[in-house]
C-alpha cells in the first residue's frame, strides 16, 4: 500500500511568508487536494493533513492520511506531473486543474515555487511552478480549444480499456479521421456489444473538444453511446424504392 503525499516548498530563499499570501495559497491548496480527492473517489477526500514542516521557507508535505492503492499513486503523481505542465489532465474535472492554477497564480511576480511527489519507494519527482504555469494552462484551456456539445458517427478502431482514463479510437464515417473517446464505466457495456459486430456503426453523443488550429476533434467525453440499426439489401432496395411499381 501507498501514501498520497505533495511536497511544497514557498517563498524559496527566503525567511518566512505573509500571512495574506500564506492564507491565499494554503486555502486553495485545501480545495484542490479535496477536490481531487473527489475525483479519485477516496474515502473521506477532504482529509489531507500537513506533515514535515521545515524551519526555513515554508517547506511542508501535505499528506493523505490512508492508505491507497499503487494504481491511485500512479494517477495522482501522474496528475500533478501533467498539472505542473500546465496541462489539464482528463481523468479530474476543469475545477479541480482550476484550483492547482490558483495556487501558482498567487506566487509573486518571478518567483517559483518547488513542489514534488513520492514513489512507492519515496524517491521524489521534483518539479516547479510560477504564475507562468497558470498563464499557460489557461491561454491552452481556452485557446485554441473550443468545447461543444454533440455527436459523432463512426466505427470502434481500438479500443485502451486499461488506460486512466479508459477510451476507444473512433473511426469517424463522414471525415475517416480518428476520434479519442473518453468513456465512463456506464457506457462500456454498449462497448463489448457493439465489437460483437464488425461493422457496427455507433452514435456517440457528449462534449466535444475541438483544436481550432487543425479544424479537428481533440478527443470527446463521452455521455452515451447508440448502437445503430444494421442496414440489409431489402433496406436499400426500400430506400431507392427499387420495388416500386410503374
């Protein structure tokens, strides 16, 4: 079993920290560790404690107090990893990524700030933030992505059901293009059905994000998935009315 744990190191350099600015950081912290504690699904998600406090600049571990799984480790490391990026990891939800920015958005202008995860063996992956990191984020999240509701028809292409988080390749009919498919656990048994036939076409209905550069679909969440009607040669024949008399 493993242990949750984010190193953070503020003021770097320095001797202390303002209160003001001491209350901001540690407050929105709070709501991005719960928040994705929610997101994680872990028993009772806002109760992160803080540990190993150090006699300098602010440098403090904050720590899950139960044990995890070496699976939800992996996702969590994964995600501050992605969130130090400036990335905006699918498996948490936009508040969740919005809370991590508004903790690097309150460090001075220029300065940075160290924050690190623990392996399974407590060898640490160090990382660093600045404003510049929410900057990023932000400008990626709203430019030059656009985020839609709708549907997209195509063919199942591959499909990751091992991966966080799960998805399938859809092979889009009108553009032939393939399309990231985030699923929920709801909709894989229309899934298995649906590769039970070669040809099946599917419905796939949720939000989609579109990268404006490109004019293409970035990936898609899916909300539900429609299984459509096999179409046979009386189908045709009805459609062109073949049949019809003169």
């Amino acid at each position: 079993m493993s242990q949750l744990r984010l190193r953070i190191t503020l003021n770097k350099g320095k001797r202390g920290i303002s209160l003001d600015k001491l209350e901001k950081i540690i407050e929105e912290l709070r709501k991005f560790l719960a928040s994705m504690g929610d997101d994680m699904e872990l028993t009772e998600p806002a109760s992160w404690v803080g540990v190993d406090f150090k006699n300098s600049s602010l440098e403090f571990t904050s720590e899950y107090p139960y044990d995890v799984g070496s699976e939800r480790l992996t996702v969590f490391n994964d995600a501050i990893v992605m969130l130090a990026r400036s990335e905006f990891p699918q498996f948490l939800s936009p508040s969740t990524s919005e809370h991590f920015f508004e903790v690097a958005n309150f460090l001075d202008e220029g300065e940075t700030a160290d924050v690190a995860v623990f392996g399974q063996d407590d060898s640490t992956v160090p990382l660093e933030i600045s404003r510049r990191t929410a900057t990023l984020a932000r400008f990626i999240d709203v430019l030059p992505y656009r985020e839609a509701v709708g549907s997209v028809q195509g063919k199942i292409h591959s499909l990751y059901k091992e991966s966080k988080p799960p998805h399938f390749m859809l092979r889009e009919l009108s553009t032939d293009n393939l399309i990231k498919c985030l699923y929920p656990d709801s909709e894989y048994p229309a899934i298995v059905k649906a590769l039970e036939v070669k040809e099946q076409v599917l419905h796939i209905h949720g939000r989609i994000r579109t990268d404006t550069r490109g004019r293409s679909i970035h990936h898609l969440n899916v909300d539900h998935i429609l299984l459509a009607d096999p179409y046979s040669i009386d189908d045709v024949d009805k459609f062109l009315r073949t049949g019809k008399t003169q």
